[in-house]
C-alpha cells in the first residue's frame, strides 16, 4: 500500500494535493490509470517519457480538465463542485505547456489582467504585479508589448503571471522550455525560494532541471506512478558504481538520470509480468499503488464554473 507519511508528501503538515484513484481518458487513451499521489509545501519534480500522463495530471490540477474517475482534493477543497473549482481557482498558479497570451498587451497589462482572473484585491494589483515581472528578471521590459518579446521573454511572462498572486499551490508544466541556460540558473534559483512557502509541482523531461530545483520527484509511466520519493532515492536505484569502461546506456548519464532509467525499466518489467501495479519507492523497495478558464489564460476548460 502507499505511504500517507514520510518526506515525499513535503514539510509535514503541509499537504496541498491529494490524489485519490485518479482515471483519465482522451477517448480510447487512458492517460491515467489509478493514480494516487499527495504533495506538500516545497519543489516537486513530475518526471516521465513524452506521452507519460504529466500534462494530463498537471491540467486535472490546474482545474481546467475534469478526471474520469477518482478524488482530488486541493488546499482542502474538493474540486469536483463548482464552489471547490472557484476556492482553488484564486489560490493557484499554472503556467501550461502552451501558453496563450494577447500580443497586444503590454507585460505590465497582460499580467495584471490575470491578476483580475485571480479576482485580487484591486488595490494590491500594481504592487502585485511589478514585484512578479521583476522576479522574472522583466522589470525593464514592463511596459513592453508582449508581441516584441523573444521567445524565451515570453515564457517569462508566463512565469509572472504565475505567480502574480503568491500562490499556495503552483502548477508548471514544462517552464524551462526557451530559457537560456542562464536563465534556467535564475529560475531554479526562484523555484527553491518558493518552495519554502509554497508546493510547487514542475512537470519536466529535464532530469537536470529536477535534480538542482527539486527534492522530491513522482516519475510516472503510461499513466501510473513508477517511482515517488526523494531524489536521492532516484538516483540510488540507478547505483554508485558509475560508468563502466567503455560506456554503454547503463553507465552514461548523471546518478538521476540513470536511476530514472533503472525505475522506468523495473516498471515497465513489473507490467510485462502482471504486477504492474508496483511504484518504486525512495528507499528502492516496491509498493502496491493501488488500484484505484479561469485557471489559465489560453486553456480550455473542461469543467463549468
């Protein structure tokens, strides 16, 4: 059975997220299958291949696509009804993958109008939103219109308006994709500052990004968890030996790239011998996991207000 305690779900006494049994479909696809995570305050990685179920988890989070089965519940509210989607709404961040914007904006204009989405005070907006253009490194490009940005701007910009009403739960689904490695650098910087307030989850195919921002990490596999724990505990399953004269696939690569490796491969061949419902935990051994917009701008809704 799953852990309900222990360093994976973040600072004790501080879960966010409660993933129950989660199913989802895209009509014959099953994205994901039986699903059952927590998350608490800090940095949390969601690794896995293309195709794995990541953005599907994350948009389920983001309450701007509705599960086909399970229980979700954020910063205490459940958010099958109206009035839960509406609570969690105003409280959280996200940043998707494909990120919509209006050109025509100024940077300064398009995140304050996010900042009204997030119905914030409206006296609290200027201040808001200048300190989240500046934690992005935008400060002199505020008053830009979004259009004359380059591309790595941009996804900046998106990252502003994230976190434009510090929010307690906050959603990035692939954010380091157009930064610079420079930029990277600042950003994780930022990530490891938020997570000491707030639960941060970062869907990435960046190991490297994982192992310098994160502490913990889900890596999930045709849409169920193979492994959740720290990233320490990734990286032992991969072991310590280090790479073997004349290289070969099980040697190259960091000690968390090769524990990803080594935990996709244990998964997939739990699968192929019918005991695919199994998890990798953080100290390597196996567990059952069981069988069981107003949130963005330029993201469809499944769900009503």
């Amino acid at each position: 059975m799953s852990t309900t305690e222990g360093p994976w779900y973040g600072v004790p006494g501080t879960r966010a997220v409660d993933i129950t049994a989660l199913t989802v479909r895209h009509r014959r696809t099953l994205a994901l299958d039986g699903v059952d995570l927590a998350f608490g305050t800090g940095v949390h990685g969601l690794l896995g291949p293309n195709g794995a179920g990541k953005t599907s988890l994350i948009r389920v989070l983001a309450t701007v696509a509705a599960p086909s089965s399970g229980r979700v519940v954020l910063l205490g509210d459940d958010v099958s009804s109206p009035a839960g989607r509406s609570a969690v709404r105003r409280r959280l961040g996200y940043l998707p993958q494909e990120f919509g914007y209006y050109p025509g904006f100024t940077v300064r204009e398009f995140v304050g109008y996010v900042a009204w989405l997030k119905e914030m005070p409206r006296d609290t907006v200027p201040e808001a939103v200048e300190r989240a253009v500046r934690r992005v490194g935008l400060g002199d490009r505020i008053d830009d219109r979004v259009r004359t940005l380059s591309g790595g701007m941009v996804r900046r910009v998106g990252i502003a308006q994230a976190v434009v009403n510090d929010p307690e739960l906050l959603l990035l689904d692939e954010p380091t994709a157009g930064l610079d490695p420079e930029q990277r650098v600042e950003f994780r910087a930022l990530l490891r500052e938020l997570g000491g307030t707030t639960t941060v989850i970062v869907s990435t195919h960046l190991v490297e990004d994982v192992a310098a921002a994160c502490s913990q990490v889900a890596l999930i596999d045709s849409g169920r968890v193979a492994y959740r724990g720290t990233t320490e505990g990734l990286a032992a399953l991969g072991g310590t030996a280090g790479p073997e004269p004349g290289g070969g696939p099980d040697g190259d690569g960091s000690p968390l790239e090769r524990g990803y490796t080594a935990a996709l491969r244990r998964h997939r061949a739990e699968r192929a011998t019918g005991h695919g419902t199994g998890s990798a935990s953080g100290s390597g051994s196996v567990r059952g996991a069981g069988r069981r917009a107003r949130a963005s701008v330029g993201g469809r809704s499944g769900w009503r207000r």
